[in-house]
C-alpha cells in the first residue's frame, strides 16, 4: 500500500555496513510478514465476492491443465518414474502453502514446463551410470535447492529483481512460449509414432481446435460482441468449454471413437505412480552422489529465482489497480520449504507459472466497459469500448479453494474422469499458453512496428523517434539471448540453461548501456517491477544504468508532450505493447457504464 512516508526497508540510502545486505539476515522476510500481515483479515472476508468464484474455477483450470500436460511430458522421458497423482500432489502441496501463509497470494504456485526439461535432463544424466539412483538423486538436488533458496531469502537476495527489466524478462517468456509450443508438438508427435497415422491425425485435429477453442472464447470476451456479462462469462470460463467439448468429442460414436486416441493414464488414488511409498530414502545414497547434486541443486535455485519472482511480479504488475503489498524474500522462503517437502517425497518441484501468472489476478479485476466516442472531421462519430480496470478482489481463498480442488481430484471417482481426457488435448494446452506469452510479449509489439505500413503508424508512437535500425539491433541481442537458451535448453547441457537465463540481466546492466544511448534504452526497456507496492518487497525503485549519453535533460521530441515521469510511463506501456489502463488479458469481472 503507497503510503506519504518511505518504506523502512532500504539498502539505498545505508552507510557502513548497513549498506550490505548479506549483513542484515532475516531483514527483508521481516518487513515482508510485517507489512502484509495486517491484511490477512480482509484477505478472507474480502473474498465474499462473485469474482472468487469465477476465479478459482478459471484458474483450477488453467493451472491443472498445464500440469496434467508437463507430467505427460516427464512421465514420457523418465521411464514413467511421474504420473498423474505427483503432478497433482505438487500442485496441490503448492496451493495450500502459498494461498495460507504466502505474502503473495495472487501469485500461482504450480508445475511449469522447465522443471520438466529439468527433471528429464537430470535423469538422462543419471541413465548413463545407474537409472536406480534417479530418486535418491532428485531428492538430493530438491535438499540443496531448498538450502539455497532460505540462503538468497535470508540474505535479502530477492532485491536484485528490482534491476531486471523488460529486456530479460520479455526474452524469458518468449523462451518459455517456445518452449511449450516444441512440447506440444513433441506431444503429437509421440501419438503418431505410438498409435499410427490415423490416432495421429485425430490428435493433430483435437489439439489444434481445442487451442482455436480457447483462443476465439477469449477474444470474444475482449472484443465487443454480445453484453459485457455475456463476454465476461465466456472469458472467464474458456477453458473449462472447451476441454468438456473436445473431451466429448473424442467419444462421440461412430468414426470418431474408432480411432481410439490415447487418453490420460488412471493411477491409483493418493498412491505413487510406481510402485515405492512417497518417502525417498534419501539418506541411503552414497555421499559422491550428494555432494554430485550441490551444483544441480544451485542451478534449480537459480532458475527457480528468476522463474518465481518474475511469476510474481507479473501477478502484480501495474495495471492492476493493486492496495495491498508484497512479500518476495519471505515467498522464496517458502518456496524453499516446498521444495524440500516435495524433494523427499519426489514429486516435481512447483514454483511460480509465468505465463499463467497474470490470469489469476486478472480473473479477480472488476472491469467496466465505457462508451468512447471519437468525432470525426465529418462530423460523424466512432464509437470503441475503453475497458477500465477499477479494483482487485485481493484475497488468498481462490488460492486455497483451487488447492483443495486439486487434492479433491485425487480421488478415485475423478481420476476415471479426467482417464476420459485424450492426451492430444494437452497439446492443445501447450500451445494455448505458449502462444499467450509469445502473442502479448514486447519483442512481438516491436516485430508488428517494424513490418508495419508507416502511414499506419499512430503518431505519439514512441518507437518513431528510434531508427530503425537501432530497435533491430536491439532486437538481434534479445533473440539471440532466446536462441541460445532454447538451443541450450534441447541438448543434454540444456540443465545449465538457467545460467543463460541469469546471465541475460548482467548484459542489460553491464554491456547494452554501452551499446545504446540512455534515450534508447529508455523508450525501448524499462523495470519489470513498476509498482510501488511490488517495490517496497525490493527496497524501493532502482538507478538504472543510463545509456553512452546522459540525455536527462533533453527536450521534447515529437509526440511527447507530458512530464518526464507520464512520458516514461508511455513508452514503459508502449514497450510492453499494452496499454496501462484497461488491460484485460484473461477473464475478468464486467460492468457496463
């Protein structure tokens, strides 16, 4: 919550060795639970409201979905060590955490695509010299990443994602909607080869208009058919329409049916995949081993630190009109202690869902959908719809009630259900939220302004006062960064990706202000972290490293006609290719004025 006096906790403007962060422990966690813990009441009696209903079945959703899809994934590269009961134990386990004692309970906790090509990774590692040692090993690797993430939260580490700007974290989720769209088709093509060409092609039909599916039920509820309660409806419960029809589908009879595409495996409720109980006997591997899995284990830390905290400062990103603060150090906290539960009983280790985090606070915003009549020369007028979000239902209910879903469809009776799935429609899933953090992301808006008609341009454009050649060049770094991680990411040495990932914040730091005038940088990138509530968790706004010349005091340019500070947030909207006001990305609670 902005308040007229600063934060206390700031490194900034310390002397001696206050100013050092590693020697203050426990500072950061300590104003995280105090500044949110007086809002935990109205965390509960806040979510009296139609928008948690509405949420916490658009989210069950769009978190189960994914997950269900990821296992599907490990469960075919790791010898069928995972199924359908870890991935929901994980999620289940995340849920209730995050949503009870979380400073942080808009941000989604769940199983992500890159701890699957982590999990999978190590255990082509681990094959090479004896495949039985793959559970005792993951543990090992979950016990140090857990290690290390209450270091970096003690030590007030979490800071450090205050410098990270939309140059890494675009580059990021376009990595991860790659990433989820090779899974997909690897997913498709796995049927082809194991049930022949026609259950292949029945696949390749269900995926793809399960994802067309998803996609035109959202577009409508942006777009301006029907009334706002209609397109409110069909938004926010996308998903679940079209995985009952095109569940459905695959059953109808005749020609259909005969195809006999591979549906969800059925597991035993509550009970491990294979056959072994869900304590790891850790403590009898060997001690090589042990110490083998300390780097692996700081290499998941690291991509759990970027991964995690980017999920969460998505979840509360400046467009939400949020009240309520944050709470980083202490989160990564707890997403140590989940990764130590989920390490020793060997279930993928959840942590924040980039592409999904956006939605759930989403699914909470109010919108309310104005008249915008324009004049025109003529005198006649158009008329658009200017969508205004005007508060957030912030509570942690959703959250809990999605995590007892989630350990409600463990069950027998609804594990034959979701048996009914068809495994292409997870594909399908790939490429919905694959697509969703390609199609938004920054580097997209800038290809669509290059490409585009100039007479088309709008004139207040910021990227007009850049040339061209300048934003490609700045556009070669960030697919270069992109290319290399998912190149990384497809090979056997893909467990170091993370190191790439991190590596990308050094780069804007350190070598593009060398590259790029402070001007450049300042139109094309800007903090992913904006809002204050966010950055009181961080210790405040960062300095950020200006460009080979110190443009401060430059004069107006064409089509900037506001403050210094209203013109940096133009271009930060203009950069993210959305606009501040009225954003609505997924679902959402509508009103008509």
């Amino acid at each position: 919550m902005a308040t007229e006096t600063p934060d206390p906790y700031s490194f900034d403007n310390s002397i001696g060795w206050r100013q050092y962060r590693m020697l203050r422990p426990g500072w950061g966690m300590y104003h995280d639970v105090k500044r949110r813990l007086p809002y935990y009441r109205s965390d509960i009696t806040d979510a009296m409201n139609y928008r948690t209903f509405a949420g916490t079945v658009r989210i069950y959703f769009v978190n189960i979905l994914p997950a269900l899809a990821f296992i599907l994934d490990m469960n075919r590269r790791t010898g069928g060590f995972y199924g359908v009961n870890e991935a929901l134990f994980s999620s289940a386990l995340a849920c209730i955490v995050f949503s009870t004692i979380g400073a942080q309970p808009l941000t989604i906790v769940g199983i992500t695509g890159l701890i699957s090509l982590f999990n999978y990774t190590i255990f082509d590692i681990i094959k090479r010299y004896d495949v039985a040692l793959y559970p005792q090993f993951m543990t090992w690797v979950a016990i140090w990443a857990a290690i290390f993430h209450w270091l970096f939260a003690i030590w007030n580490f979490c800071d450090y994602m205050r410098y990270v700007t939309d140059f890494s974290s675009q580059s990021f989720g376009a990595y991860v909607g790659i990433i989820y769209c090779i899974k997909g088709v690897e997913l498709l093509i796995a049927e082809f080869e194991s049930d022949g060409p026609t259950d292949g092609f029945m696949s390749v039909t269900i995926a793809l208009m399960f994802f067309f599916t998803v996609y035109a039920l959202e577009m409508v509820g942006n777009g301006t058919w029907f009334r706002p309660w209609v397109r409110g409806f069909l938004g926010d419960y996308a998903y679940p329409i079209a995985t009952i029809f095109w569940t459905g589908f695959a059953h109808f009879p005749g020609q259909l049916r005969a195809t006999n595409v591979s549906k969800l495996p059925h597991t035993r409720a509550f009970y491990p995949t294979v056959d072994r109980g869900w304590l790891i006997d850790f403590w009898n591997l060997e001690v090589k081993w042990i110490f083998a899995a300390l780097p692996i284990g700081f290499l998941l830390m690291l991509l759990f630190y970027y991964d995690h905290n980017q999920s969460s400062v998505a979840a509360q990103a400046k467009q939400f009109p949020l009240r309520k603060p944050g709470g980083f150090h202490w989160d990564f906290f707890l997403l140590g202690c989940t990764s130590f539960i989920a390490g020793i009983i060997d279930i993928p280790l959840p942590n924040g869902l980039v592409p999904q985090a956006p939605v759930h606070t989403d699914c909470m915003t109010n919108y309310k959908s104005v008249l915008k009549v324009i004049k025109t020369e003529d005198g006649g007028e158009i008329h658009q719809q200017e969508i205004i979000a005007e508060s957030v239902v912030e509570q942690r209910v959703s959250h809990f009630l999605m995590g007892l879903a989630i350990i409600g469809t463990m069950t027998g009776p609804i594990l034959i259900v979701l048996n009914l799935i068809p495994r292409a429609l997870f594909a399908g899933v790939f490429f919905v939220v694959g697509w969703g953090g390609l199609e938004g992301n920054g580097i997209m808006a800038k290809i669509i302004y290059l490409i585009g008609e100039p007479r088309f341009v709008q004139p207040d454009e910021p990227l007009l006062q850049i040339p061209k050649k300048r934003i490609l060049f700045y556009l070669f770094w960030q697919i270069f960064g992109i290319t290399a991680t998912v190149g990384v990411s497809q090979t056997i040495a893909g467990i170091g990706f993370p190191v790439l990932i991190i590596a990308l914040i050094p780069l804007r730091w350190k070598i593009m202000p060398k590259m790029f005038t402070a001007k450049e940088l300042r139109i094309m990138d800007a903090p992913t972290a904006d809002n204050e509530v966010v950055l009181a968790s961080m210790g405040g706004k960062p300095q950020m490293p200006t460009g080979e010349e110190d443009e401060d005091a430059e004069t107006e340019s064409p089509g900037t006609k506001n403050s210094a500070d209203a013109q940096e947030e133009k271009w930060s909207a203009a950069e993210r290719g959305v606009p501040r006001e009225g954003l609505r990305e997924r679902g959402g609670g509508w009103s008509e004025a």
